[in-house]
C-alpha cells in the first residue's frame, strides 16, 4: 500500500482509482479498532468527506464485513460469507455498487468543494466563493465533531449586502430536518461523552508541514515558509454551485470580496446545529466573543440535509439503534444511533493561540478579554462549559468593539420573586464591583499608551457546547459532561473519568480558565529556553488529573523561591506567583461554591439558577483584583540575552 498527502504527478486528469483500506485478522473487535485508524487517516487528507470505507475480513470465520465509519460512529453490515454462495452474490453486490461511483458526492465527498475552493450559491453569479489559506485547526475523529477551522479568503466577485443578496434564497429556515424527517428543535441539549471525547491534544492534530501550491497541487513544496499547513485538493471535478441552508444570515455584515475570515466546519448533532449561531445572535457581537458573518447547514445536490442519517437505522428500529455492531459488551458497546450534520460559521475575526503571547502581562489580559466574552455569553444567557486553549483566541491585531457592559437584565427577569433573599443582593453587589473595576481595566489600556478599552485583545469562541442557563434545571439536567479533558475543571475530570453524571457550574469554566494559563504558559513559543522538568509538566497537563494537579504543585514551589532561583523558563518564573495565587483563590472559591450549593440541590429549580449566576459575577471580579494585585510583577518580564 502506497499513501499520498494528494494527487501524483501523474493524476492530472478527473479519472482517481478508488483505493479501500482492508483488514484481516481473527477477532471483529480487534479488527473494528485497527480499522478506525484507517478511517481517521482518510479523514486527515480528506477532512470534509461524508465517511470512510474499511472492509474487514475475519480470515478464521471465513466472513467480510463492510465498515462505513462517519460522524455518528461506525455502521457495519452483516458478517457476510466468503464461501457460500449468498454472501458472495451479496459481497460482489457491494463492490458493484462502488464500481458505479460517478462523481466526487458518490464517493462520500461534497460536490461543493474540492478542499481548497468552496462555493456557496445557487449559481457563478450570484455565489460566495472562499478559498483555504492556511488550517488552524483539525479534531481528527471517528465519531464526534470532526471541528475543522481554517483562514480563508472570499474570492467571489459580487459582494454580500446586509438584507438584499440572493433575496429569498438567503432567508433563514424555519422548519429543517435531518433525516427520516424528524424535525429539530435547535433547543441546546447536553453534550454526550461520544460527542466531546477529543484528544486532549486535539488542537494540536496537525502539525506544520510545507506549504503546497493551491493551483498545482502536485507541484513541489515551496520551501521558503514552512509553518502554515494548507489543505489538499480532493479532486480536480471542480466545485458545483449548492445553496445551503442559510440559518442566521445577519450574524454580521456578511462576508464581502477580498476579505479574510475564519472558516469552522464541523458536524453538530441535530440537537445542537443551530446553538453555536444562536449564541452568536444573542450575544450580540459583544465585548470579548467572535464578529460572526454567516452561518449555513450544507445540503447534497438535490437540497436533502448533507448528514449522516443515509448510514443509520430509523428512528422507529430501536433493536438496530442500540445494537448497530451486533456487539454487546466492552468498550464496543453501540449506543443510540447520533444524527449528525455538515454546519458551517464564518467570522471576520483572525487569530493566534494563547502560547503566542509575548509577554505574562499579554497573557493574563487575554486571558482577562476572554472571560470577558465568557461573562458576554452568560449576560445572554449561555453557559460555554468548553473554554480550553484552542477555544481562546489571541487577535493578531486589537479589535475596536464596544466596551464591555455589566447587565443583569435577562437573567434575572425570570427570578424577580427572590429579590429578597440574600444570594440576589450578593449578585447585585458583584455586579456592581464589576461594573467599578471595567474602569480600572480602561485605565490600564490608557495609562500605558496600549490598549484602549473597547479594543479586545482575545476573544471566546466555540460555543457549540453551551448550554441555556435561563431555566437551565427546570429543563431537566442529566447531568452529562462537556469539555476537552485537559482543560476541565479537577471535580469535572474526576467526574468524567469515573463515568459520573456532573453539575457543570460557573466555577468550573473559571477554572477551566486556569488550566488554559497553564497551558499557555509552559507552552509559550517565545520562550527561549525551557527545562527538562517542564517538558515533563506539558505532558502531565495531557495525562490523568492526579498528574495535572501534580503540576500547580510544582508551580506553587517555584512561587516560594526568589525570581533568580526559579529554575525554569523566564516565562513561567514571571507567572509562577500569578498561578499560584490564582490556584488558591480558585480553591477557596470551590469550598464557598459547595457550602452554598448543598442546601438547594434537591431543592426547586430557581435558587439554584440564581446560585449559579451569584458566582457567575463573582469570579471575575476576583480575577481582575488578582491581576491589580500582580500586576507589576508580571510586567517585569524580559527575556535573557542569547549568546551570538
């Protein structure tokens, strides 16, 4: 077997082989993990494609099965029979079919893009065209998300106006469906472990390779920049004009010619693919989120929803929803059939990780920038419940936005009848602090001649796991867990690893936020020198919670020594203390949160909806102070001289 990033030298014309991957061993579990790592190769050359085939061959039952792994999981036909003469008619059936592949869509790839370019319109005219020029992102899975994000450039040659381009056909939908017609209701549901297990490495899925001429794709490497990676064409049929599903049209101005925007790609379950642009609309490009531009469901070329319900039983055979594998026991255990859709979010907004910030000071007011947009979201009314290092976006240039405004309006509307009680003045009073320290922030900015107020240094992102907190337990919580591991907070992890139902609350997303730091921090790319011992931290980060929690212990003894012996990188020598400090305020701010949430969680829905927003206005307050507090310190950051 030979494998290529793209196409040879001598595939120029629009005639490929199809190439299937096949497995051969004794037992069907062994075989049905092997054989994911061959659907998450073909994934990563081809990222939007619709599945991937791997046959498996039993060699001592003498039988094949045909393994379709796609977004939802993996569908798998019977054992079929390489003796008799009804599994081969049945096997030669199958191949047959494949063999009639006519175009790009056949094969499982959508006919609207060919990797680079991507056409979204009725037709040349009136379409908007984007093409891919450089990846930031790629969640490598056999079942989830499969969340792609690139940087592109809108390519098209009419611009998109505000309400008047393509009139109707720009219009949101009102009733969609994904498969078998089953009508969803966009209400933001819990998250379900198959749906956020990502690797807790999982932004850092694709590592920098040459970069390869668009235009040529079989061209040699340009050698002078090696950093970006760019996507490879799947193909050479050429992209065809689709109208998606338009769900949110006025997210934003709407993309325009020659502007550069950031392109998220990803496969929602039906419940959830509309919440991320819901978040969006509601929050209204606040001080801290994204500035979203539009955002689509992609459909097939007869106008049927680009998902993977072709490859799942109906909603009515439950024998066949529960059991899709015929595997009954162990870590293969099959579970409800998971709907999934082919959705798209484009924002004008380019960014950077947080390991790019120059100095702790940059760090800790991105950081600060991007509570901000969490606090945004929750003025909205949403809960983000996934802030991790690669949802925190560092802005390659400040972004003017109006400054940020403490508003409890709509939180609190359905909450008037505790007015009276204790926790509903606590929460006016941080409010109130808030509302006091945004000035402090203001005089920060303006004082150092930097930053001004209203321009956001990092934003939040990703909100497709968000929940409502308006009502958020008179809807029934069950419970489920959302995150990427290394980011969650201790009691979340501890949850999630011992298959425990969790309460997400505010604090954990502030913790979250730590762990973000700490991140950021040993993995800073300006630092120019690091020890040993940190590159073993890294990977704890990445491990079990017993040995993430083993690292603030490691950064609590260096907050104890003298800056000049703390033998580590002069990054983290800066921002030990900050850390440290933070990790205990973090600490004391759990024993408050669980002395406070013992009485009412077997009680009514609304004090605990208010216990949550309580301590959603306290633990930013508590951050800036901290920063007030460290802030010389952290601006005492200079990097050693390097000998010539």
């Amino acid at each position: 077997m030979k494998c290529y990033w793209s196409l040879r030298p001598e595939s120029s014309n629009t005639d490929h082989q199809i190439a299937i991957a096949v497995e051969v061993k004794d037992d069907w579990r062994e075989m049905i993990e092997q054989s994911a790592t061959y659907a998450r190769a073909q994934w990563r050359g081809a990222a939007h494609r619709a599945f991937s085939l791997v046959i498996g061959v039993h060699h001592k039952e003498n039988k094949l099965r045909f393994l379709i792994f796609h977004s939802g999981g993996l569908t798998a036909s019977q054992p079929l029979s390489l003796k008799d003469e009804t599994g081969k008619l049945l096997i030669q059936k199958i191949l047959f079919s494949i063999y009639s592949w006519q175009s790009p869509e056949d094969a499982g790839f959508p006919s609207f893009t060919d990797g680079c370019s991507f056409h979204l319109g009725n037709d040349k005219d009136t379409s908007l065209e984007w093409k891919v020029e450089e990846i930031y992102h790629h969640a490598l899975s056999v079942r989830g998300r499969q969340t792609w994000v690139a940087r592109s450039a809108i390519t098209t040659n009419n611009e998109v106006a505000d309400d008047n381009h393509l009139t109707a056909d720009w219009r949101p939908a009102t009733e969609n469906t994904v498969g078998h017609g089953s009508k969803s209701k966009g209400a933001p549901q819990n998250a379900t472990k198959g749906d956020n297990i990502n690797s807790a490495l999982g932004h850092l899925a694709i590592h920098p390779g040459t970069k390869q001429n668009l235009d040529n794709p079989s061209s040699e490497p340009l050698v002078e920049d090696a950093e970006p990676i760019y996507q490879r064409r799947y193909h050479q049929h050429g992209c065809e004009f689709i109208q998606h599903r338009i769900l949110f049209p006025k997210l934003g101005g709407g993309p325009k010619r020659g502007e550069k925007c950031t392109i998220k790609l990803s496969n929602p379950s039906k419940a959830k693919r509309t919440l991320e642009a819901e978040v969006y609309t509601a929050s209204c490009r606040a001080f801290g989120t994204p500035s979203p531009l539009l955002a689509f469901e992609a459909v097939t070329k007869d106008g049927s929803t680009l998902s993977n319900a072709i490859f799942l039983p109906s909603p009515n055979d439950t024998q066949k929803s529960a059991n899709l594998l015929g595997l009954t026991h162990g870590t293969l255990q099959a579970g409800a059939a998971e709907r999934r859709s082919f959705c798209g979010i484009m924002s004008s907004d380019e960014g950077q990780s947080l390991e790019e910030c120059d100095t702790p000071w940059d760090l800790s007011v991105c950081l600060l920038h991007g509570m901000l947009g969490w606090l945004s979201y929750y003025q909205a009314g949403y809960l983000h419940r996934d802030v991790s290092i690669g949802n925190i976006l560092k802005l390659k240039e400040p972004a003017s936005r109006e400054a940020f405004r403490v508003s409890t309006d709509k939180i609190l509307a359905p909450l008037t009848e505790l007015a009276d009680t204790q926790p509903y003045k606590d929460l006016q009073t941080s409010a109130d602090t808030l509302k006091s320290q945004i000035q402090k922030i203001r005089d920060w900015g303006e004082s150092e001649g930097s930053v001004e107020a209203q321009d956001r240094k990092a934003i939040l992102t990703d909100c497709d796991m968000a929940a409502e907190v308006i009502g958020y337990f008179s809807k029934g919580h069950d419970g489920s867990i959302s995150g990427t591991p290394a980011f969650m907070s201790t009691e979340a992890r501890y949850a999630f690893e011992g298959g425990r139902a969790y309460v997400q609350s505010p604090i954990d997303d502030m913790e979250s936020f730590y762990w973000t730091a700490v991140w950021a921090t040993l993995n800073n790319t300006k630092s120019l020198s690091t020890t040993k011992q940190e590159e073993k931290w890294k990977r704890w980060l990445a491990t079990s919670n017993n040995d993430r929690r083993a690292v603030t212990q490691e950064i609590d003894k260096l907050a104890f020594l003298d800056l000049p012996e703390r033998e580590c990188s002069p990054f983290l020598a800066v921002m030990a203390p900050m850390l440290h400090k933070w990790w205990e305020l973090l600490k004391n701010m759990n024993v408050k949160w669980t002395r406070a949430w013992k009485p009412v969680e077997a009680g009514p829905p609304l004090p605990k909806e208010l216990l949550f927003h309580k301590f959603a206005y306290e633990v930013v307050p508590m951050y800036v102070e901290l920063l007030e507090g460290e802030k010389k310190g952290l601006q005492a950051f200079s990097q050693p001289d390097v000998a010539a």
